[in-house]
C-alpha cells in the first residue's frame, strides 16, 4: 500500500501466524472436526502450507486430532488462558461465593455470562443443590440478542457502546424491537423471558454493575417450576436480584466475597 509521497508503506504481516488464526478461527465455528483437506480449503490455503501449521498448532495444545479418523478439533486451550487473565479471573472468584448462597437458598442453578465478541460467554455456573435442576457449560457461548443474559447486558451499557453491539451484531429489521425490549429491561432492572430453548424455563437476567455502572456481568437464574422448587418465582427474582447486588459491591470494593 502506498503512503505518503507514493512511497510503499511497510508490511508487518506475519503469514504463518495469519494461518494459524485462520485455522483457529475456523475451528471454533465447527460443530464436528475437519480433515486437512477441508481445513486447506476453507481457509482458502494449499495442503503444503496448512500443514505446519496444523503440525505446531497441535503441538501447543490449541487444537487436538482424532488420529483414527483424521479429524482436527478446537481444544480448551484458549478458554483456559483466558481464565488465567486477572479480570475475568478476579470477576469469577468475586461472583462465586454470592452465586453458591443464592443457590443454597433458592434450591436453583445460576450462570454468570458476560459480553464476548458479540456473543454471550458462561464465565461461571453453581449447580442447583436439588435433585433435579438446570444446568448452563462454563465456555458455552449463546447469541447476545436472544438471550436474557445477553440483553441485560446491552441494556445496562452506555447507549453508544449498545449501539455498536447491535451494529456488530447485524440487528437489522430487528432493531427497532431490541431497542423497546432494553428499555424495558432498564426500567424494571432485569430480564425475565421464556426461555427460546428450553420449555418450562424462565430466564431471570440481572445486572452485575461495575464501578462506572456498566454491567460487567449479567446473573441469570433459569428457574424452573417444579415440586422440587420450595420458593416461587418473586422471591427467587429478589433474591437473585440482591445477589448480583453483592457481586457488584465486591468488585467495587465495597465488600468481601467470603465462601
């Protein structure tokens, strides 16, 4: 590319590592493994110059291979570098004890999601202590829009920065409506839908706020109404509700988390 004065501007690519993300990237989108050959051409690359690639991707953990069958897959790898990093680490061990006594109390499970490259990630989850509950995979990944977690996340940020979150996210003729349900959402304080992909759960989303007032979290409760539920849904919805409270008073230092 030329810079000024017509002169090249200099190229700092580096191809090898350009292909590593490639391959990355692909794989995280992958439901099932690829072989090599599929991996070379959906990442628009030759057998020859994927090869290597895959030789030191495998080799540092970041992706594994079913040997039998050919087949490479996305490892954890990257999910636990990232929770070796110091804010989301320090997010979890600051949610955790609140998130365990609100599940001892409410004989339900709870999530801990936060905002992700334009999806919704579980950074955290405690398993309901009854015989039969709800449970969401630490590392699950769900779309910002169509969830409770995702949408009291949008709803609790500055209006310039939900803006750019519906903009990468391609709302589209949906806008409009996203917009009027985080309003919503602002004005009662959480989410409380149906859940899209589980009949018979209702997703409570609350606020984790950070010390600008930004949600830095949302704490979702998938409450489910069964004989094994001993409180009904308003004071489950107030007890989560103080619960995401107390995580954001830790983060702001206003309290200590204790187990």
């Amino acid at each position: 590319m030329a810079g000024k004065g017509g002169a090249e501007a200099p190229d700092y690519s580096v191809p090898a590592l350009e292909k590593a993300f490639d391959v990355i990237e692909l794989l995280a989108g992958q439901k099932e493994g690829l072989n090599q050959g599929q991996i070379s051409e959906a990442v628009g690359r030759s057998i020859h110059q994927i090869y290597r690639v895959l030789q030191a991707l495998e080799r540092r953990g970041y992706i594994f291979r079913d040997r039998p069958a050919g087949l490479y897959y996305l490892s954890t790898r990257m999910f636990e570098l990232a929770h070796r990093h110091e804010p989301l680490r320090g997010l979890e061990q600051a949610a955790l004890p609140s998130m365990r006594r609100l599940s001892d109390v409410i004989r339900q499970s709870c999530n801990l999601g936060i905002h992700n490259a334009g999806r919704v990630l579980i950074l955290a989850q405690v398993e309901s202590p009854a015989a039969f509950g709800f449970r969401v995979r630490v590392g699950a990944e769900f779309p910002l829009f169509g969830t409770a977690t995702g949408r009291t996340l949008m709803a609790f940020q500055p209006e310039d920065v939900a803006d750019r979150w519906l903009e990468a996210g391609e709302a589209g003729d949906e806008a409009a409506r996203i917009r009027t349900a985080l309003a919503g959402i602002r004005a009662t304080g959480h989410a409380e839908v149906a859940d899209a992909q589980q009949p018979g759960v209702t997703d409570l989303a609350f606020p984790v706020l950070g010390p600008f007032g930004a949600a830095v979290a949302a704490l979702t409760v998938p409450y489910i109404a069964t004989t094994y539920s001993t409180l009904d849904l308003a004071t489950v919805r107030r007890q989560a509700a103080d619960a995401a409270n107390e995580i954001g008073a830790v983060l702001a230092g206003a309290g200590q988390p204790s187990p």
